[in-house]
C-alpha cells in the first residue's frame, strides 16, 4: 500500500531537489518567497481563529456573569448551558402565561424600593396576543405577608424590608391576590439600566399624542412637543417617568408605549446580529434586571417575543376616569400624604379589577361584537344583578338593562343565547366567566343574550 503523502513531505521533496533541477527550462523562482507567504498566510489564520476565539470566550464571560446575576435564584441550570434547552413556561398549558413587570428607584435613592412601575404583560397561547394591565401605584390595597394596608407600590418595598431580595415575590403575591390571576413570573429593572438599555439600542421611535411640559421634573423642566421623536435614554426615561402635569394613568400609558417600542428595537436584526450591542445589553441586563424565569425557559421567551404583533397589543390602565374601575380615596384612606385611589365597588372590593384582569384578551372582539345583554336577579340577595352587571361592564361588556328574574328561587345562572351564532366571542367569554354552558334560544327579545343569576353564584 502506498503512503499518503502529507503536504509537508511533498513540501520537504521539493526543498530538497537541488536549486539547478527546480529551475532547469523554466523561469526561476524563489521557493523562498512562496514558503514565506504560505507561513504569513497560516499566520493570519491562526490570529484570525485565536481572535474569534477570544471574542466568543470575551462575550461568554460576560454573558455568564450577567446571568449569574440576572437569574440568581436559578440553580437548575449550568450557566450558559441552560440556554440550549427550550422549556415550556409556567402558565402555557393552562392558555395564558403573566409576567409581573416592576420599575424600582436606583439604589442609594430614597424610595428606591417603591415600585414606581407595576405592570402585569400577559401573553394568550391561543390567540398569540399580548396584554399590558398598568396598576397605579397609588392604588390602596391589603398587602400580602402582614404589610396591612398601604399603596400597593409599598408591596415591593415591604418584601425587601422584611428579607432583601424578597420585594419582587412579595409584589407577586399581592397582585395576584388582588387580580385573582396567577404571576407566574417576575422582571423587576431600574431606572439607569431601563436608560442605558434605550441607548445601547440606539435610541426608541415614539409618537408623542399632545405636548409634555413638567416643570417639576426632579432633574429640571421637561418639554416635549407632540409629533414623532426618536429618544435617547434620558428623554425616554423622562417622558415615561413624568406625571406632575398629567397624571399616573397618563404615565403608565407612556410606558407601555416605550416599552413596546424598546422591544421592538432589542428583536430588531440590526440588534440581535450585531455581538457589541448584544453584549451590551446582556452587560446592562446583567447590572440592572432581576427575574424568576430559569434560564431554560427564556429561549422559549425570546421565542414566543419575535411572534408578537405590537400593533395589536392590548393596552389597559386602570384609573379614575368617567368609565374607570378606580375613584380617589381621599376621607375614605387613613393616608393623609399624597394622593390614594381604591376601586369604585368599595375598598378592599376587587371584583370590577378581577373581572377587567381575566378578560383583557376579550376585550376588543367583545366591544366590537357589542352583544345587548341583560342581567336579572334569580335570588332575594339584594343587589347581585347590579355587582355582576358591573362586573360585566369593566370587561367591556355591552350591559343594556339590569332587573329581577321572574323567579327568586333559581338554582343555578343559566345564559340564554338569542344570537344564532352571531356573537361567539361574547358568548363563549360569558360562560367562561359565569362558569356555566349557555342555551341557545330563538326569538327576538330586544336583546341578544340574557343572563340568570342563580344561588349558585360566587362572583
């Protein structure tokens, strides 16, 4: 069997062929310079590797570091290891993941453990649809774990007071009381890495609806004019953090807006394939961002993000507006600083809230359906037909009259359906939310759907 020769023996014959031979009826030429060129071109490779090496190994520690500190609690996976694995999130199979999302102070600043931002992002499995429920911080609530009554921006901060670094789960567990959804996760960010974040992006696009004059901005006078502005990170935080002039409802609609928008800009090509802004951003995120998710569960994240359609987000702030769910507490609170606002069924009565949570990925079919419904009162407690009319109505409902059922003994909530079909959204969110099957019905009421509160009713 013949040997296979290697490129450096066949460069070794010719080398060793005396130089009158190599160049006999031929144009001479130096073996010497070729041998040179060949060594600084092997040179130049070698470098190249070693220097891509060195920015993969450069990006990973980074990367590592971030994560180390980004998902502190996850102690599953091995780093960048959890990475490659792709894990369905809590709340998937059940048809809806929500993520609690709290903006804090910086530290050394006072307040810093208030949650200035506290906001619940929704995500329907079925629809692909994402929802932003803004949460006023001046909102007056028990708060979970013996914190008693406070503004619920005071969740986070009781948390931390009790054991740092427990704000963020406090938080969760008291919104979710309150909405009577589950949180499944948690991002809490401050305000300089929500800052660096638009700058490392370079910069957000927004549309400002009406000009923005805060004189009492704590860094100066703030003045934006209406029209389209690309911000910076200072100019983005301002125009989201500013309320002396409009209100916390105007402010938690600005966010949403910025946020939408930083998303946008992070999912963009120019972003996800260029490895310094990448790197950028995984080093502020590392500084600045804190979360529950496992690190097997955020490629599934990043995943389902670039599915989003921003156009069609669903954006809800509860406020104290002629048709809001909120009134302000004042003479009714024992808070004598600042403004509080409770819900307009009553203090410590959340069931309007509930109701406008659990059916937020309802709301534009329904409203565009715009289904006449009735509600009578089946039982002698006084008043249920109005509460669950209410109800209703914060859920976008079209509630067109409110009254006593023929019957004061009817056992169980029944849902008549006069539409033929016509209305399916409405009517199937109604006996998800009343928990009961509807019957069809033909005729022509002067309405489409009639609903029956029976004594099996809980609200």
């Amino acid at each position: 069997m013949k040997k296979k020769l290697s490129i450096e023996d066949i460069e070794k014959s010719v080398n060793s062929i005396p130089e009158q031979s190599k160049t006999k009826g031929k144009t001479p030429v130096s073996f010497g310079k070729k041998k040179k060129k060949r060594r600084i071109k092997r040179i130049i490779i070698s470098s190249l590797v070693i220097l891509i090496l060195a920015g993969l190994g450069w990006f990973g520690w980074i990367s590592y570091n971030s994560i180390k500190n980004i998902f502190g609690n996850d102690k599953s996976a091995p780093g960048l290891l959890g990475f490659l694995d792709k894990k369905q999130l809590k709340g998937e199979s059940s048809g809806r993941v929500n993520i609690l999302i709290l903006g804090v102070g910086d530290d050394g600043h006072a307040g810093a453990t208030l949650s200035d931002t506290i906001m619940v992002m929704s995500y329907d499995v079925k629809s692909k649809n994402v929802a932003m429920l803004s949460i006023p911080r001046d909102l007056y609530v028990k708060i979970s774990d013996n914190c008693g009554y406070a503004k619920i921006n005071y969740a986070h901060a009781c948390g931390e007071e009790k054991n740092k670094g427990s704000g963020p789960e406090l938080a969760e567990k008291t919104v979710s009381n309150i909405l009577d959804i589950p949180i499944h996760y948690y991002i809490r960010a401050d305000f300089t890495g929500f800052k660096k974040m638009i700058d490392a992006v370079g910069g957000v696009d927004i549309y400002v609806d009406k000009d923005l004059y805060d004189p009492l901005y704590p860094d100066g006078t703030f003045y934006i004019t209406q029209g389209q502005h690309h911000m910076d990170g200072t100019t983005a935080l301002k125009y989201a953090r500013s309320r002396e002039t409009t209100s916390d409802f105007d402010r938690a609609k600005r966010q949403q807006q910025v946020l939408s928008a930083l998303k946008d800009k992070i999912l963009s090509s120019q972003t996800l394939f260029n490895p310094k802004k990448m790197a950028d951003i995984i080093g502020i995120i590392g500084e600045h961002v804190k979360t529950d998710f496992r690190t097997d569960e955020f490629q599934r994240v990043l995943e389902l993000a670039k599915q989003v359609d921003t156009k069609r987000i669903i954006n809800k702030v509860f406020d104290n507006g002629a048709d809001g769910l909120l009134i302000n507490g004042a003479g009714i609170t024992p808070l004598s600083a600042g403004s509080t606002l409770i819900p307009k069924a009553g203090l410590g009565n959340y069931s309007e809230l509930r109701a406008a949570a659990k059916n937020i990925f309802n709301d534009t079919s329904i409203k565009t359906e715009s289904a006449k419904i009735v509600v009578y009162n089946g039982t002698t407690k006084a008043g249920l037909a109005t509460t669950v009319a209410n109800n209703l109505k914060a859920s976008g409902y079209n509630v067109v009259d409110v009254g006593s059922a023929a019957t004061t003994a009817q056992a169980q909530t029944v849902i008549y359906d006069y539409t033929n079909g016509a209305k399916p959204t409405t009517v199937s969110s109604l006996e998800q939310l009343l928990k009961v099957k509807s019957v069809k019905k033909q005729g022509t009421p002067g309405y489409d759907i009639e609903i029956i509160i029976g004594l099996d009713y809980k609200g």
